[in-house]
C-alpha cells in the first residue's frame, strides 16, 4: 500500500543510508590524502649564455696559440635545432636513435662545410664548470683546440635525461667551404 507518509519514509530512509555510505567512505581515506597536484615543471636557470660559452672557448683557443672561433648564427640555429631534439626525447648522443648525425643536420640546412665537429653536455648549470668538463676530456678538448675549425654556434634547450631534468647543451664547430 503507498501512502504519502511511507513514501516519506523511503525518501527519508535513501537519505540516511546515501549518508552514512559517504561517511564510511571518508572514514577509510586516510588523513592528509590529497589529489595528485599536476606537474609543472620550472626549469632551474643556469649561469652562462651562448656568448659567455663562446667566449670561455676562445680563451682557451688564445691559451694554445690558437685563433678565435667567430659565432655563426647558422651554426647556432643547427646546434639549437639539436639540443631542442635531445631535450624533447631524452636522448643525449652524437647520433640519435633515428640515425641522425652532424653531417645530417648540417647537410638538412645547407650547410656546406670542409671541417665539423660536436660537443655535447647535459646537466651542467655553471659555464665555466661546462667548458672545463669539455676541457678535461681529451676528445672534447681536441674539438676546442682544432685548429681546422673557424666557427662556432651554440644551442641550449632545458629536458628530461635519465629521471633528471636539465639543460642540454650542443658545442658546434665548423669551417664553412670557400665560396
């Protein structure tokens, strides 16, 4: 039989039950449980420019009797085209799991070379740390002290390389063909 007052009661009893079921629930959600708050990731800055690496560069190319590297914006444009690819797929290598290598950039950007060469480095934050690491390993250091080489261009993109964010850095050198 349904009357007003037991339809009440059932609405009244769904009420009851619907809040004591959501009170339990909490009652098992432990204390200070929160959402997972959404990644945003701030990369940290880091202590030098294109120039300033440049620069540090050079000094060490006058230290050996060597002449200065003259920046090439090109150059530049290639090394930051790298960087930005090893940051976006965390790869650190002088040729990449596609198989692309520096004669593959430079001959994609019509970069007609007699002389190349590439530096990488990852995780550096302080310039002269990164051109002393390069410095102290011999087949960097033979890149810097190349006396074939006569540009320079730099390329920095900021990544994730084996669970550590950090800046990417691509050192490229270069002597252009004669005209």
């Amino acid at each position: 039989m349904y009357t007003k007052n037991s339809s009440l009661s059932r609405l009244t009893q769904r009420i009851i039950h619907t809040t004591i079921f959501v009170l339990c629930l909490f009652m098992f959600i432990p204390a200070g449980v929160q959402a997972a708050p959404s990644r945003v990731v701030v990369p940290p800055t880091y202590d030098y420019t294109p120039a300033q690496v440049i620069k540090l560069t050079n000094n060490a190319r006058v230290e050996a009797n060597l002449s200065k590297l003259k920046s090439d914006k090109k150059l530049s444009y290639i090394a930051q085209v790298k960087a930005k690819k090893m940051a976006e797929t965390g790869q650190f290598a002088h040729v990449l799991k596609d198989g692309q290598t520096l004669h593959d950039l430079l001959v994609q950007n019509q970069y007609v070379y007699q002389y190349a060469g590439e530096n990488l480095a990852v995780h550096f934050f302080d310039k002269r740390e990164l051109v002393d690491a390069w410095l102290a390993s011999p087949m960097h250091r033979a890149n810097i002290l190349n006396g074939n080489f006569t540009r320079i261009g730099i390329g920095i993109a900021y990544g994730s390389y084996q669970d550590y964010d950090g800046w990417f850095v691509v050192q490229l050198f270069a002597t252009p063909m004669p005209r």
